[in-house]
C-alpha cells in the first residue's frame, strides 16, 4: 500500500474513478473499491431509493470481504429538479456513505447532513464562481472540472483552472479532464492536484455499463471527435461525434431539449444520453479494454515511472 489517504482510507493511487451516467454500476465500483482507489456512481443510475439503498448494501457486502478495501462515493444532484435527492440522501447518511459527490449545486444542509456521520463531501467546480459558492457551503473538496473532460464539462485549460482554484480553497482539490494514464496522475499532482477524476478511461473496461459499441467507440476516436455541446441535454457537456452524427445531431450549436429548471427524471435523462455517448479528450490515449485490476496495476507503474523520471532531472 502507498501513503495515499482520502479521509481515513489509504488508497493504492490517488485516484477517483468519477461517477458517470449509465456507465458506473456496482460491478464497476466494487472491482475499483477492491483494487483500493476510490470507486463511485450516480445515484440516478438506480431506478428507484429502494434499488439504491440495495445497491449500497450489494457495494458493502462485497468491500466487508477485502481485506483493505478503497473507498466508495455516491454522486447526487442537488438541484430543485431531482426529486429523489430528499430521499437519496437519506440513505447515504443511514449507510454512512464515505464520500458523497454534489453536482449542479452545494448546499448547506447537504454537507451537514455529510458531515454528520463523519463523511466527506467533494462538489463539481467549472469556475471560481461555483468553487466559492461550495466553499462558502462547506464542502470538503472541489472537483476541477476543465476543459478536456467527458461528461459535463467545463472550458478552463487544467493548469488555469487549479492555479484559480487553489488561490481559493485549500481543502483537497481533484482534477478531472484528460487523464488517462499513470503519468497523467503524477502530472496532476505536480500541478497542485490533490487527487486524479478518471471517467472517460473507466469506460472502456470490462466491469463498466456501457455497452459494447460505446466501448469500442472509444478506442477508435481522437480528440478532436470530442464535441462540447449542449444539444443532447441543454447542459454544457462532452459527447463523441459519431453518436451525434448517428442520432441527427449535426449543429453542435443547437439547444438541448432537456431543461434542468423541469422536473429532472431518470427517463428523461437516459433518454438523452443512451446512444449519445460521452468522452473526454483523454480518447486519444486508450486503445484497449481492461479489466479494473489490469487498468490499475498499469497505472500504478506508469505512476512509479513518472516519479523515477523526474527523481533523474
């Protein structure tokens, strides 16, 4: 095991696997919580709270017999339009969820309720402005969520963004955007990162929900096929072009049909990305599908090889 903590748990990397959309399920964040980095998933992913609650015991159960398991996260919207995060939350302080990951909102009374069993609290940031709104809420750690990223992301070039951030916060910060390797952790933390946000490299694994296409769709794009655009759901996100293609998505400039002022819904949402998928610009540096415990081992020696690298200069 490494020197690597998030809270009281030594994690093998510093590395969160993100919660993404359809794609991150219990299968995923066991194998990840069993390969000691951090694994987590939406909430929303569940159709219902009771199938939540039972997905965080199936989670529990399985981490009971690992000898040092990572921990888990639970990503939750707290925007008025989820109608579910009442209920959500609920059932993360009576699991003790270690780490609950805020999106689209920080809210006080959600960090409190954290915070009461001992948890953490990380919130999705794309600008200073948000980053001092969850600051002023609580939270434990921000979430950098810069240009390059997949899923909703932000426009800010990484090193902009953690230099702006830190200037502000100085709790844990994590970067997301771009990082598909070893080397690309280690970067991170040279730059002022605390923790790594991996998704888009999470995706094409064999523990993951997405299915097949989407995962080969991964390895065969570039960067340049990744389009930022808020025509899939009217919020600002990542999405590979050929899905947009496929789906008559040829104007990225178009507005979304999904409002987030609406009630927000599982179906609504799954609707909008089912078969329009999401990526990050770190496309460009996968080419193969691994398993969780091939993925990490990987990393952790590319990790080990930046550090020698730079212990030469």
């Amino acid at each position: 095991m490494s020197n690597f903590k998030i809270g009281p748990y030594k994690i093998r990397l510093p590395v969160i696997a993100a919660p993404m959309f359809l794609v991150s399920g219990e299968e995923l964040v066991s194998a990840c919580c069993k390969n000691q980095i951090v694994g987590t998933f939406p909430a929303l992913n569940l159709r219902s709270t009771e199938a939540f609650r039972e997905t965080l015991l199936t989670i529990e159960e399985k981490r009971s017999k690992e000898s040092e398991p990572g921990p888990f996260g639970v990503n939750l919207i707290v925007h008025k339009s989820n109608p579910r995060l009442e209920a959500d939350l609920r059932v993360c302080v009576e699991n003790k969820v270690p780490l609950v990951i805020t999106s689209l909102g920080a809210a006080k009374d959600v960090v409190a309720a954290v915070h009461s069993y001992g948890g953490l609290v990380y919130h999705d940031v794309t600008n200073a402005r948000h980053a001092e709104k969850a600051r002023d809420a609580g939270v434990d750690g921000l979430i950098a969520v810069s240009g390059g990223a997949g899923g909703h992301a932000g426009t800010t070039n990484p090193f902009a963004l953690i230099a702006q951030l830190r200037s502000l916060f100085d709790k844990t910060l994590i970067l997301a955007g771009g990082i598909s390797s070893g080397s690309d952790i280690f970067a991170a933390l040279a730059m002022g990162a605390d923790l790594a946000y991996m998704g888009t490299r999470f995706i094409a694994t064999t523990e993951s929900q997405a299915q097949a296409d989407y995962k080969k769709m991964i390895l065969d794009v570039s960067a340049e096929d990744v389009i930022h655009t808020s025509a899939v759901s009217g919020v600002p996100a990542n999405f590979m072009r050929p899905s947009l293609e496929r789906a008559g998505i040829t104007d990225a400039n178009q507005k979304g049909h999904v409002d987030f002022g609406e009630k927000l819904t599982l179906d609504s949402e799954a609707k909008a990305w089912k078969n329009i998928w999401s990526a990050g610009h770190g496309v460009n540096a996968i080419h193969d599908i691994l398993s969780v415990h091939e993925l990490v081992n990987r990393l952790a020696l590319e990790f080990k090889s930046a550090q020698e690298r730079m212990a030469k200069n």
